[in-house]
C-alpha cells in the first residue's frame, strides 16, 4: 500500500513558488470551470476543447517563465513538472524546430487519423484556401503552424 | 503609399515665417488630385490661391468649397470628427513637443510628456517648428522644382485658353500675398498655373468653361482657397495657418475681404476659422491614438506619411520606454501572463492607459513587456538575494505569544486559526508548528523565575555585535526573536528584563569589528594549536620515557641472568654439597 500523503508529511515547494502561486490557482479554477461547464448543444468532441486550451496555456505560461524569461528556477521548473501543473512532453516538443506552437500532441499524432497525417491546424496558412477558417476536432485550435 | 520623390511640394513660405508658421502638409500627386480630384479646384482658381492662400485662415477654404452644404456651418462643424491626426513630428531641440499634422492639414504642437496640445504654438516651441517647416520645405523645394520644370515643360505644348483670366487672377492675388512671397517663388508658382491650366485646357473645354463661370460668379475660391487646390478631405497639399486666436489681425482683415467678396448668399463662409477646445484637442489626441491602436495603421489608413517612418523609428525607444514606465507604474507582478494583463478590465487595468497606445501593434507591446518581466524578474532576484531572511518562526512565534494558551491542545488550536495565514506558512513545517506549540505550552507552565532566567541565559548568549547598548526593542537580533525563550514570558515582564539588560551591555564594538573578531578567531585557533602540539609532545615524551624505561629494565634482567650465570659457573672444588649448604 502506497504510503499516504496528507498536507503535514509534504515537502514544501521550492523558492518562488509563491510568486507564480496566484496564476497556477487561477488556471486551476478555469480548469474546474471547464469540467464542470455544460455539454449542452456542443459536440462530443468540442467539450474537451477548453481542457486542452487550458492546459496548454498553463504549460505556455511555465515554459515561458523558465525558458523565455528566466524567472523561475530550475528546482521550481522541475517541481511544477513531477506535480503536474505542465505538460513536460508538449514542451518537449515546443523545444523542437517547428513546433514552436504545437498545440496538443494529438494534433500530430499521425497514426491516429485516417490518412496519416497530422491535424489540419498544423497546416500553415499560405497552404490554405484563402478565408478558410479551420478549428481542429482534436482541441479546438485555430491553427499551431509556426510561421502563422 | 506614394514615395517621398513623388510628391510635390508647391511654393514653399519663405516670409511667412515672421509672425506665424504656415502648414506645410504632404501633397498628393498634383496631377491627380489638382486637376480631376475635386471639381472645385478649378485652374482658374489655383493662381490666386497660390498667391493668397498664405492666410492664416486655410480651413475654411475646406468647408467654403465643398460640395457638402452641411459643412459649411463653421460652429458645428462635424470637420471636428472627420479631421484626424495624421502624422506627427518630432521638432528637434524642443524634445517633449511634437507637431502634429491633420488630416484637414491643419496642425498642432502637442508635448508627450505632459500631454498637453495646443493649437498655439507657445513661443518658446516655434523656433523648433519654423526650423522643421524650414528643412521640410527645403526639402520639399528640389522635388517641387524639377517637377515644375517637367509641367512647364507640358505647358509650353498648350498654352491658350485661359491665358488672359490667369492674368487677371494673378494681379488680383498679388496685392494680397505680396509681402509674404519672394518673386521667384511667385513666378515660378505663376509657371506651374500657366503649364496646369494649359493641360486643363487640353482636357476639356466644357470642365474648363464650367470653372470659370464659377469663379465669375462671385464665389471667391481664390481668396480662401488652399494653395494645392483641392478642397476635399482627403486632400493634404493644402497650407493651413491654425492659430486661431481672435489677436491674429491679419486674420481679421483677411476675413474681411473675404466676407466682402463672398457676399449674402453664403453667410457660413464668415463663420472664420474654427475655434478648436480642450475637447476638441481631446478628442484629436484619443484619434490619433485610435490610429495606433489598430495595429495596422501604418500600413492600411494612409494617414501616415512616408516622412513619418524613419521619425516612428527614432521615437520608438522612447515609446518602448514610456510603455515600460507604465507597466513599472501599475505594480503588475512580472509573474502575470500577457494574456490576464490585457483580458483585465478592472478601472486599473493597463489598457486604459494612455500609455498603452503608445506603442502602435500589440506585438511590439508584448516584446516590450517580455523584455520588461526579464529586467524585472531579474531585479528582483537581486534584491531578494541582498534582502535578510527572515527566520520563518518569528511571525509564527510572535501568533502564539498572542494566541496560544494552555487551554487549547494543538488539534483544537490548529482548527481553530486554520484560516490565519501564519497557520498555513510553507516554509514552517505543520511537525515544527506543532512541536514549537507545545513546547511553548509547557514552558507556559514553569515558573516565572525559570522562565526570566532562561531569557537572560539566552540574551546573553547574543554576540555583542548583535545586540549592544544601541539596540532598541524594535530591532532585536533574529537570534534572540526566532526563540521559544523569547515569548515564555508575558509581554511586558520581557520587555522590561530585556531593557534591563541592554542597558547593562557595552556599546556597540567598533566599526572594525568583523575585523577583530576574525582576529580573535585566528588567535583562538593559534591556542588550540598550540595547545595540541603540547599535548602531543607531552605524548610523545612520555613515549620515550616509557619505551626507556622499559629498556633499561631489560638491561638490568639481562644483568641479572648474567650474574647468575655466572654464580652458576662458579662451582669450586669443594664441590656441589659445600656449595648446597651455603645456600
């Protein structure tokens, strides 16, 4: 049996957690809200949008704060990853050439779809008809190319 | 968007410079807009206007001429909403003041630090304006010339027509403007009409004819019409004098003469210029700032210049440091993501600033803002790093001192201040709360004396450095405050014993004394030495005596066994039982 954790045994986190503290409760409570929002008159598929707009923003948030600007440290930044608050496998991918602005993993997740490709929302802009407006079924986006 | 080589720059003001500053607004194309752009710009009209149109009075030449009646009416004259700030100008030497241009061509100077505007210029700022018009219209001057030696060029394939009423316009304006003009500005203006109107001519009679009777009838474009000719909105070739006030008795006359030529029929044309209020100034300025917060102005209103791109270059450091300021100014913890920032709609939020605009596209207000959060973030670590720690169990002992009584057990006292924000401290662990509880408790119920005793063993405890004569109740060391000793005693006994000490204790050590206390480390350690090396010496001499000692007690066995060796060997010859018997 798992050893169990309550508030008393837990280690605190580190420095400058409380800085960010405000933010990552906020997002939590977005989070709740779109668990909790009514799936009335949206498709099966469009009710998971907002988690993954959420979650994708938090994880945006933290990798900007450790990689973009610097204002987190590395203990801070590994800690946010083991307990969860990013997506440390979408931002492995951030990391790469071209997919700077990935917005799930499932969008490029080829073997998933019927023809092997990736989401419509990787497709850039200039490769699309002109005014086509596109949002994916998997999460929503608008469009994650990185030259958009 | 045209190319500043295009553009054409009619008959600069040499003279005008004396007692006001005419407005030199960018001109489209002539062709273009002079002669097919606006029907009221009539060749017939455009010599005299060249002539006169120094007036400080341009604006009403917009709403006297134009094919809208409703604008005429000077008082409630929607120009107000339909004018727009069209480019603006950094005047050198005079930094806080810009120029700034209409889209009416009308002008204003406007200082981005105190956000003033005013449509008089003060005096103080006009040297800077008369020098920037000066440079623009030198500039503008070498284009004009080559230009109008191509149209003389044109015109001298057709002159005709119109060549006798130029004449006549030319003499009518002259009177007017003569002592604004150079003569060579003049005749070179009189050329440009002549190779115009010829042109004019070649296009169309009808048009031409059509103009004319216009002018004969007495509506008098010539007296107020702007100097590009072109009375339309979009039009910006037009000179525009804008300083309003009632002293310009220059003004005055002119509108007079104006008034007399006008006539019954369109009393709106006496109306003079318009005055402009600080709600008109207002509302320029928020226009202006419309502009530049469409993110695209540059590129799609036309409303920017070609000058202005190398003048937005230059003021875009301060832009980007003004926006820096603002973001400074409203306390945003650099931790807030861009996107709370701008969704804030709260009456603090930063894009109710005026500043906000400064920068036109929200993309060069996010660069700016990330670079902003990674000074300041880095600011910060720096002063966090300088700043003393404070010992976590100081505000939590200082709660218990006040809250804590041997009436409550720790679970009871936990849940009922769970919600104090010392109770939900990180950096102090629940097991540390809960053991500095009941220690505290405990110690609650020993004896005072005790309790006085273990304060004054603590107090002097302290390092003088640390606490001294100098120390006040309010900055007791942390030692001393993050101590279970410290809070045992109520209040008021506490302060009164610790007073009590500190005006038993030396003065501060000297300046030095980090110094001499490394000193007195370095002598101390020089002791220990010492002192060991005795003791090992002391050792080691002990050793040899020893090891002697134990040498020579070898000797004197070995002596031994030889002595009794030797009695052994010495048997004589009396024989054994002689020798048995003496022992």
């Amino acid at each position: 049996m798992p050893a169990i954790r309550t508030a008393s045994k837990r280690k605190p986190p580190p420095e400058g957690f409380d800085d960010i503290e405000d933010t990552l409760l906020e997002f939590q409570n977005k989070l709740k809200d779109a668990e909790n929002a009514s799936h009335e008159g949206k498709k099966k598929h469009e009710v998971l949008w907002p988690v993954f707009q959420i979650t994708h923003q938090r994880s945006r948030y933290i990798y900007d704060l450790y990689y973009e600007k610097e204002a987190i440290s590395k203990q801070l930044y590994d800690w946010l990853l083991k307990n969860g608050y990013t997506d440390g496998n979408l931002i492995a991918k951030w990391k790469k050439q071209g997919y700077e602005k990935l917005c799930c993993l499932r969008c490029i997740q080829t073997k998933e779809t019927n023809f092997n490709s990736t989401c419509i929302c990787r497709v850039p802009r200039e490769q699309l008809k002109e005014d086509q407006e596109i949002q994916c079924v998997s999460c929503g986006c608008r469009g994650c190319s990185s030259n958009d | 968007m045209e190319s500043p080589t295009k553009r054409l720059k009619p008959s600069p003001p040499q003279e005008a410079s004396a007692d006001f500053v005419r407005l030199g607004g960018d001109d489209d194309d002539e062709q273009d807009t002079n002669q097919y752009g606006y029907t009221n710009a009539s060749p017939d009209a455009q010599q005299p206007d060249q002539s006169i149109s120094q007036a400080p009075r341009a604006p009403r030449a917009m709403y006297q001429h134009s094919h809208h009646p409703d604008r005429r009416n000077a008082r409630n004259d929607p120009r107000n909403a339909k004018d727009r700030p069209k480019s603006k100008h950094v005047l050198p030497n005079h930094e806080p003041w810009i120029l700034v241009r209409t889209k009416l061509g009308r002008r204003f100077v406007h200082n981005t630090s105190t956000k003033e505007s005013l449509w008089w210029i003060p005096k103080d700022v006009m040297p800077g304006v008369l020098e920037f018009e000066r440079w623009e219209v030198q500039v503008k001057e070498k284009e004009a010339n080559a230009k109008w030696a191509e149209e003389q060029l044109k015109g001298m394939r057709g002159t005709g027509g119109n060549a006798v009423e130029v004449g006549k316009r030319t003499r009518d304006g002259e009177g007017r403007d003569r002592r604004r003009r150079s003569e060579s500005l003049q005749r070179e203006d009189e050329e440009a009409m002549m190779a115009e109107i010829a042109k004019e001519a070649e296009k169309g009679e009808e048009r031409d004819v059509k103009e004319t009777v216009k002018n004969v009838e007495g509506l008098q474009p010539k007296s107020a019409q702007p100097e590009g000719g072109d009375a339309g909105y979009g039009s910006d070739s037009s000179y525009e004098e804008v300083e309003v006030t009632d002293s310009e008795f220059e003004d005055d006359e002119e509108r007079q003469q104006a008034r007399a030529a006008a006539g019954d029929g369109e009393p709106a044309h006496e109306q003079g210029p318009v005055e402009f209020g600080e709600d008109d100034i207002a509302y320029q300025l928020a226009a202006m700032e419309n502009y530049g917060l469409d993110g695209n102005g540059n590129d799609n209103d036309g409303f920017y210049s070609d000058g202005e791109a190398y003048e937005e270059d230059a003021e875009e450091d301060d832009a980007a440091h003004i926006f820096r300021q603002m973001l400074s100014d409203h306390a945003i913890s650099p931790f807030t993501p861009w996107e709370t920032l701008i969704a804030d709609s709260s009456p603090t939020s930063i894009i109710l600033d005026d500043r906000y605009t400064i920068l036109p596209t929200t993309r060069a207000r996010k660069e700016v803002w990330e670079v902003w959060v990674k000074d300041t973030v880095a600011r910060l670590k720096e002063e966090r790093a300088k700043m003393e720690k404070q010992d976590p169990r100081i505000p939590y002992l200082a709660f218990l001192a006040e809250k804590a009584s041997p009436k409550l057990y720790w679970p009871e006292f936990k849940r009922k201040f769970k919600k104090e924000g010392v109770m939900n401290e990180r950096a102090l662990g629940e097991k540390e709360r809960e053991r500095l509880y009941r220690d505290h408790i405990n110690r609650l119920k020993l004896p005072e004396s005790t309790r006085r005793a273990d304060l004054i063993a603590l107090l002097k405890a302290v390092p003088l450095k640390d606490l001294n004569k100098g120390t006040s109740m309010d900055t007791l060391p942390q030692q001393v405050l993050s101590h279970l000793h410290f809070i045992s005693l109520p209040p008021a006994v506490r302060d009164q014993v610790i007073s009590q000490h500190i005006s038993t204790l030396p003065p501060a050590p000297a300046s030095g004394e980090d110094a001499e206390e490394d000193g007195e480390h370095e002598r101390e350690k020089d002791r220990k030495r010492a002192k060991a090396l005795a003791e090992r010496e002391r050792l080691v001499e002990e050793e040899r005596r020893k090891a002697e000692k134990e040498g020579r007690w070898a000797k004197r066995e070995l002596r031994e066994e030889e002595r009794e060796l030797e009695r052994a060997m010495e048997v004589g010859k009396r024989g054994l039982r002689e020798r048995l018997r003496a022992e």
